[in-house]
C-alpha cells in the first residue's frame, strides 16, 4: 500500500495517478490511453475560464445561450428562483429534457445532482453529461455524506464557502469549485463574501510553515496535503468559478475582479427583461472584466434585471449555502 | 540586426475565453536565446504589438462570437495570411477551413490551414482521454509527449491543393484510438498535429502538461523563423 499523499495531479501526470480516477486502458495494436484521468475532468474546467456557464429549462433556452456565446450550459427544470418560489423537493431533471438539450448544443452541457445522491450521478453519467454539479440548490439526499466523485469518469464541479470546505470536495474527486452565493435571489453578497473568504484564507496559509500548516489544516478541517499543495500554488488546485446572485454584467465583473475564473449564471439571464441580450453582455463582461469603458458600454440598454431578494432570516426557501458538509 | 544580439519576440495569447493562463506560464518556461514577451490580446490593440500568435483551448463559439463582437475577426483573418499562429483545440477548429458538427446554423472560421474537422470527434467529456504520443521533430522526440486530448476535435481531411504549402503531419494517434463513429476512408483521422506553412495545429493540450518541448517547438521552428526571414 502507498503511502504518498492523494494531491490532484494535473493532465499528464497519469503515470502517477494518486487520485484513484478510473482508467482504461486500451491495448488492441499497442495504442493506449487512460479515459476519465483527473487531468483530463480538471483540464475540461481550465476550458472553460473566462466563459459564462447559463442554466437553461430546455433546448430552446440552450441554443439562445449558445448564440449568446455560452461556454457551457447547465439543465434543470425549474431555474433557482422557481425553486425558492415553488418549494418542495428539487430533485435530478428528467433525463429527456437533458437529451434534448444535449441533442440542440455543440458546447459542454451540465445537470445539477442531489448532495450525496450518487444513483442520479449514475444516471447522468450513463446519457453522456460533461459535467455533473453536486448542487445545495438541490434538496440534499444525505445529510452525512457526498458523493464519492473519484469512482465516476464524468467529472464534478461542487459549491464552496471557504478553504476547508472546497478542499474537502476537492478530497472526495471534485475537479472544479464555485462558491456558494444564495442562488435565485439575484443577490451578489453571499458569492462575494465566499470568494473573499477563499482568496483570503490562501494568502494566509501561502506565508505559513510547514507546522502552521498542520495545524490550520485541523483547524479548517481540510485534507493536509491539499492545503500544502493549495498555499505552494497560491490558488486553488482546480478551476475556481462564482455562482449564486449575480445578475448584471457588473456583477460578473466584480466576481473576476475578485479573483473568480469564470461565472456560472442561474435566474439571472432567463428571468430577466430580455435574456439574449443580457447573456451575450454578461459574456463580454467576463472577458473585459479589467475594461471599465467596454463595460459601460455592455450594459447599456439591456433591459430589465431579474427582481431580487435580500438574504435575511425570512428569506423564502431558505438559505441553501447551508446545504452541504 | 547585430549578430549576437538577443532576438526579441512578441508572443500573444488571443484571451477571449478558455486556457490562455496555462499557454503564457509555458511560453515563460521557455528558455532559448530569444527574450520572449508575452501578450494577452483582447482587442485589435493588443493584435497589432504581436509578432506571433496562440489560439488556446476553450469553446470555440464562444471565442469565434466574442473575437467578433471585440471588432477582432478582421485583424485575425489578416494575421492568418501574413504571421505564425498555434491553435489548440478550438483554435484548431477556428484555423480549419471547414468543420463539421458546428452549431445549428454554422459558425464563424478564420480559415488558414487546410484541414476539414470534426468539433467533439470523440464524443462527449466521459470519452475524452490521455495518450502517449510520438511527435516529430521536438527536443527528446524519443520520448513520448502525454497528448491531453479534451472533448477534442478530429481532423477529417488534409486538402492543401498544389498551390498552398504542403502540410507536414507530426504526431498520429494509433489506428485504433480513432473514433469509430467517425472512420471514413484514409489515413488523414488519425493526424493529431501538423505544421502548413508558417501555421501550427494541434487538436490536444500541451498546455494542460508539465512538458515544455511543444512550446519550445513552436518558437524554434515556427516563431524565429519567421521575424529572422
């Protein structure tokens, strides 16, 4: 048995292979390959920085957010703010309206699974998903566990309030993160505190030696040899996005201003005044965020934003950040 | 140019969207006796400084839309006649003369190199895979380089006509890793890289690895060739 650490090891590191993704390898004729690598389901993420990942309810929605320049789409039924309104439990989208989706768009298309539910990640795995996001805007399925990510080739993107919880996702096999921002409310403040709280905890630990280290390891409750690698890169080590709130092109600017690789957008586009022209600004906004003269310009005359919701106690269908241990 | 002056090179990374970070951290880790600059270019600007060019990874449509909406197509399209450009992945497919598997209703190309392709030849993220690949040309060659290959596209068919330069294959994946829903007739699908004229295409990731030799390929063979000429 090794003993080495398990440190996500980038694309072409197969060799070392420490994650534990599952490979196959093909021998017919001497030629090989390894499907499902962790270099492979992270490297998939590195694609898709600086793109703007939408939810979309069904193929209609899919191709105007392809035509509005998309570098990914996300299936459900219902978008966020539906969820909060409608209550009940929200579970895996049918695997048809997914087909379908997948059937209209030539770029990656995601579906959202339920905290711990591994059998809809099975599924999903089964009718050819890119991406699987194991969702707090879902109602959990196990309020103990997540799903075990490392034995699936689909790859995982999870939400995260802080260090210790994204390393401990980053543990079970997530190949890419994003904060926890309370999706559907149109509210921006929560996914700005969670990016804070990460991009501040790893300018901590990136001075700390190695016997801080251990210690701030128990104290965050994080794998040590995640949060060894973390401070050395002095980032995450995997794609790191913003989701939950953001509404305006502005909002997905602050985000990549403050240090976010790209911007997944739930209500915010489908609920809004006018969604094509609001998903192609907010799309421009991610790759000018540093231009504040083209993002004046973008933002101009692009209709109403969706309504939004102050996150207080009272605050209908709850505060989903929560979700999620 | 005096003989033993160091060579100075503007490298740029089209940065609308996808791994332009991990072309520039490579570009960097390039040691030769050029000074290399590198270059994030976001608007026609940032083109014009550029002695050459990189196309990373990313969506391809979103990239074609966005170069579009930056008032960038018409200078790319310039650029592809007259400087050196390396596409990766979806830069491939926006270097490509055709593509299948575009989005309804077709997609923007900048054309340049004459290839037809295949957007998502292998199928979706649960096929895409590593492979070791032998590559013409590059330093070690001996040694395999890990080919990273991501929801990527295939080449269908080299089509340079007599008038064009010629295309010079450089890395093959085997026989039997070629999709099967894909094998038409010829030799052409199982072509990972190539080189035509001043013009670089690979349909994996060298970025995504450890492995400098591709970057370092690229600037020796492609790039100082081209502003020494």
């Amino acid at each position: 048995m090794s003993a080495s650490p398990q440190i996500p090891q980038g694309a072409g590191s197969a060799l070392g292979s420490s994650v534990g993704a599952p490979t196959r390898s093909q021998t017919k004729d001497g030629g090989s390959s390894n499907l499902g690598t962790f270099g492979v389901k992270s490297g998939l993420a590195q694609m898709l920085k600086g793109g703007v990942i939408m939810d979309v309810i069904n193929a209609d929605q899919a191709r105007i957010a392809e035509e509005a320049g998309a570098c990914a789409v996300m299936a459900l039924e219902r978008v966020p703010a539906d969820i909060r309104a409608q209550g009940g439990v929200a579970r895996m989208s049918d695997p048809h309206m997914i087909k379908e989706i997948v059937e209209a768009v030539t770029i990656p298309v995601m579906a959202k699974v339920r905290i711990g539910h591994f059998v809809e990640a099975q599924i999903l795995q089964s009718i050819g998903i890119d991406y699987i996001d194991e969702s707090e805007v879902l109602t959990p399925a196990d309020e103990e566990h997540h799903i075990n990510k490392h034995s699936f080739k689909v790859p995982f993107v999870c939400g995260a309030r802080n260090l210790g919880e994204a390393l401990r996702r980053i543990s079970e096999g997530a190949a890419f993160i994003r904060t926890k921002g309370e999706a559907g409310t149109g509210n921006v403040v929560e996914a700005v505190r969670h990016q804070r709280a990460v991009s501040s905890e790893i300018r901590r630990v990136s001075v700390m030696g190695e016997d801080e280290l251990y210690a701030y390891a128990k104290d965050i409750q994080a794998p040590f040899h995640l949060l060894k690698e973390t401070a050395r890169l002095k980032r995450l080590p995997v794609v790191n996005f913003a989701a939950g709130g953001v509404a305006t092109p502005a909002d997905a600017a602050l985000m990549m201003q403050l240090g976010s690789d790209g911007v997944f957008v739930g209500s915010g586009i489908f609920l809004s005044g006018d969604p094509a022209k609001r998903a192609r600004a907010i799309v421009q906004a991610v790759t000018h965020y540093n231009n504040p003269k083209i993002l004046a310009e973008i933002s101009e005359n692009i209709g109403a934003a969706m309504v939004g919701l102050s996150i207080d106690a009272d605050l209908k269908g709850g505060h989903m950040a929560d979700r999620g241990w | 140019m005096q003989d033993r002056a160091v060579t100075r090179v503007v490298i740029g990374i089209l940065a609308l969207q996808g791994a332009f970070a991990e072309h520039q951290d490579m570009l960097q880790k390039v040691s030769g006796r050029e000074k290399i600059d590198v270059v994030q270019v976001r608007t026609p600007e940032d083109l014009a400084r550029c002695d050459a060019l990189i196309i990373p990874g990313g969506e391809s449509t979103t990239i074609a839309l966005l170069a579009r909406l930056s008032g960038l197509t018409e200078p790319l399209k310039e650029f592809v006649r007259t400087k050196v450009i390396w596409g990766t992945c979806a830069g491939a497919i926006l270097l490509s003369q055709s593509v299948t598997n575009a989005k309804k209703g077709g997609q923007e190309l900048l054309g340049g190199v004459s290839v037809r392709i295949a957007r998502n030849g292998w199928g979706s993220q649960v096929e895409s895979f590593e492979a070791p690949l032998q590559v013409h040309g590059l330093r070690d060659s001996n040694v395999p380089f890990t080919g990273v290959f991501i929801r990527a596209p295939v080449i269908l068919s080299l089509q340079a006509t007599p008038s064009e330069p010629a295309i010079q294959v450089i890395s093959r994946v085997p026989a039997n890793l070629v999709p099967q829903c894909i094998v038409e007739d010829g030799p052409d699908q199982a072509v990972v890289a190539l080189r035509q004229g001043r013009h670089l295409l690979t349909t994996f990731h060298p970025e995504l690895t450890d492995d400098n030799r591709f970057h370092e390929y690229f600037v020796r063979e492609c790039v100082v060739p081209s502003i020494s000429s």
